[in-house]
C-alpha cells in the first residue's frame, strides 16, 4: 500500500500514536497479502445488541473519549 499511495495506511487516516500507527500498518499489510493470495479476508460481525448508531468512525471515537487522531482527550 506505501508503495501504490506513497504514504503509510495510517497516514492515510490521520493516526498520530506511533504505535497505534504501526499496528494499523501491520492490519492492512496482513489484509493485502491475504488478498494477494487469493483469500477474502473474513471480519466479524458486530452482534445486533452491541452495535451502536455512528453516521462516521469518528462520531464514535468521540464517543470514547478520544480526539481528533487517535489521541485521548482527558475529561
């Protein structure tokens, strides 16, 4: 992916924890060469009860406290 959009997923999104980043990276490179072999990656479906009502990813990080770009805001 860094090599087809010259920057990093997490750059892409706007994560600004390093280590979150990385780990984010690391999601999207396992995807990809999942995907490269010919495998559909499988996600979890969130069960009905669990899932709450966001119009946008970052409505429900708000909702948990954190601000723009990963960073947790204190109360």
């Amino acid at each position: 992916m860094s090599k087809r959009y010259k920057q990093r997923p997490s750059q892409i999104i706007g994560v600004t924890d390093e280590y979150t980043a990385y780990c984010f990276d690391e999601a999207c490179l396992y995807i990809w060469n999942m995907m490269e072999d010919g495998k559909e990656p499988k996600f979890k479906k969130a069960d009905n009860k669990l899932k709450q009502r966001y119009s946008k990813p970052s409505d429900m990080y708000k909702d948990m406290g954190f601000g723009n770009g990963f960073v947790k805001v204190d109360s």
